[in-house]
C-alpha cells in the first residue's frame, strides 16, 4: 500500500529564515531511514508549500536544493519516485503566494491542474498555480528544478495562468530553447552571484518568463510590456528592501527612481491596485509568515508589526482585520489550533 505524509505546516524541520542568500541542503540521508518520509515532508513544507506524498514504500531518498537570485527562489529536488497532491484544504492555510515555473531535468513528470494533464520529459518547463489543486505523478526518479516566482511579478492575471497549467513547454525552438537550459544553469549557481548582478539577472529571467507566458497566451509581442514593466521591477524589488522602514511612502519610492509620484501610481493601478495597497498586502503577508513561524510566546504582535513598517500593534491589527475578517490573536490561535488538530491525526 502507498504511505500517504499529510500536510501539517507547523511540522517544520526547523524555522525557516526569513532570508538566506546563500544555497541550503536537505536530505533524507541526514536522518534513519524510518524517518525519512517525515523528514522529506517537512522539507518540502519549509521551502515550497503543504502538499501531501504519498510513495509506495516506508522509506525515501531525497535531497533539495533552495536558495534566492534576487526575487526568484530557486528550489532544486532529486527523488525517488511518488506522487504530491496540492489540495484545496492545504491551499486554505495561505501559503500559496508565488507561481511555479518548473524545468524537468532528469525523469518524467505526470502533471493534472486546471482541467489538463500533461507529461514533462526532460528539459520541458511547466507552469504551477500554487492557490490552486494540482497532482503530479513521478514514475521514475527524477530531478526538478522550481522556480518560484511572486505572481505581481509575472503580470499574469488569475484567468491568464488557469491557461499556462497543466501543458508542458516544448524546448524544441524559440523562446522556450534559449529559456530552458538559462534556467537550468541558474538553478545550479544561484548562490555564486553578488546581490546586484542577482536582482538584474532575476528581473530580466522573469521578464523572459513573462514573455514566454505571453506568447503561450498568443498575445502580440508588439504589445508586450516593456520599460513600465522593468521600471515596475525594480520599484517593487526596492520597496521589498525597504519593509520595514515606517516611512516608505509613494513620494520617498517615486524620488528614489526619479520619478513623479502620478507616474508611480500609474504604474500600479496598470495591476489593478495602488502602491499603497500593494506595501499593505506584502506587510501583512510577511507578518503572518513570521507569527506563524515563531513558537508562542516567543515574539509580541507589536514587535511583529514594527519589524515589517508598521508603526504600531493598534495600526496593524485594524489593517489585518480588514484584510482577513478577525483580529491577528484569533486568526494566530485558529491556526495553531488547526495545525494541532493535524498533527494529532496523523
């Protein structure tokens, strides 16, 4: 019978940190044998998102590979094989921020999102949305290459990726030949480049990502974003490098890129949003990430909340509350409260 490893996110092997420029090494051969399925789970909770494995034996040998070229983190998985579900009760614990742009290098991939299925063979990229279902079947040992990419980034609207899933991108030509082995080679030097050649090389492969998107889309590259969109880039790059200052602000990001602060909004509300909205958003998010993450008691709201900008507890539990319907302290204790509940089923 296949063993099944149920998600439980608070199982961490052990706390994430918030940044890490340099490359980190996960493997089953680090722990028993009896242990390595558990192991493997938490591994892949800590460094992509909840998914439940099943495989067909008790043990498994695995190894990853993670780490960061500017706003892109790079995963790089070795397996036996098995078969990962992406479920939706997994997807309702909120860890499902970035899109997935996967390169098979070794083996096949038997991928279902979205109403499709698709093999990957090696060098095929896929696309995988992260706040939707997806199953994919490794029936051979295989190595994966995963690039997680932050949606603003892509440019990609929710109807546009439910088309990109679920089919595999050929490298037979074009774009998708230049595309496939550039991923493949940053993916094994990721932790070789100094910040500033990092943040241009992941602007421009996501700017390649998005325009491959596009021409799957069968959009006209004549209208294929061009400066507003690198402009967007870095704007967004630089207010993740200023979070936690209180004083981040459409005029302080506007004169730091040598703009006007309309020409900055104009930029934002091209993505339905504002950029006052968007700091928000990405606050809140990271707020969330680190609450969950610490052990209780260990970190105050308030000292959560000024850490990423805000310039008090009071401020950021009105934010979150509008954002998620309850107060931080009732949303924190319905997810331990959760994580608990699963931890003992399993």
């Amino acid at each position: 019978m296949p063993t099944v490893i149920d998600s439980a996110e608070k199982r961490r092997l052990c706390p994430a940190p918030l940044a890490s420029p340099r490359a980190r090494v996960l493997s089953t051969r680090s722990v028993p044998p009896c242990e390595s399925l558990d192991f493997w789970h938490d591994a892949v909770l800590a460094t992509l998102v909840g998914m439940d494995i099943a495989t067909e034996g008790r043990t498994y040998d695995a190894a990853l590979r993670t780490g960061h070229v500017g706003d892109l983190r790079i995963t790089t998985v070795e397996c036996d094989p098995g078969r990962v579900h992406r479920s939706p009760r997994l997807i309702a614990r909120g860890d499902g921020r970035d899109v997935f742009v996967a390169v098979q290098s070794t083996g096949r991939a038997q991928v279902e999102q979205d109403g499709r299925t698709t093999e990957l063979r090696a060098g095929d990229i896929g696309f995988f949305e992260t706040v939707r279902p997806f199953r994919t079947t490794f029936p051979e040992r295989f190595r994966l290459k995963i690039f997680a990419v932050p949606r603003a980034l892509l440019g990609r609207s929710e109807a546009d990726l439910r088309q990109l899933t679920g089919s595999a991108v050929r490298p037979s030509g074009g774009l998708p030949a230049l595309l496939a082995p550039l991923l493949e080679r940053l993916a094994d030097t990721s932790e070789t480049y100094a910040t500033p050649v990092a943040e241009r090389l992941a602007e421009s492969v996501i700017g390649l990502m998005a325009t491959m998107a596009a021409d799957r889309l069968g959009e006209d590259p004549a209208v294929l974003p061009g400066a507003d969109r690198v402009l967007l880039l870095r704007i967004k790059t630089f207010i993740r490098w200023h979070l936690s200052d209180p004083g981040l602000a459409p005029r302080a990001i506007a004169d730091a890129h040598d703009i006007s602060v309309r020409y900055l909004h104009r930029l934002f509300e091209a993505e339905d949003t504002t950029v006052c909205q968007w700091i928000r958003e990405l606050r809140l998010y990271e707020c969330r990430r680190e609450l969950a993450a610490r052990a209780p008691g260990s970190v105050s709201l308030g000292q959560v909340a000024r850490r990423w900008g805000f310039t008090s507890a009071a401020r950021f539990s009105r934010a979150f509350r509008s954002s998620f319907g309850l107060s931080p302290s009732d949303w924190l204790d319905r997810e331990r409260a959760s994580r608990a509940a699963g931890e003992a089923r399993c």
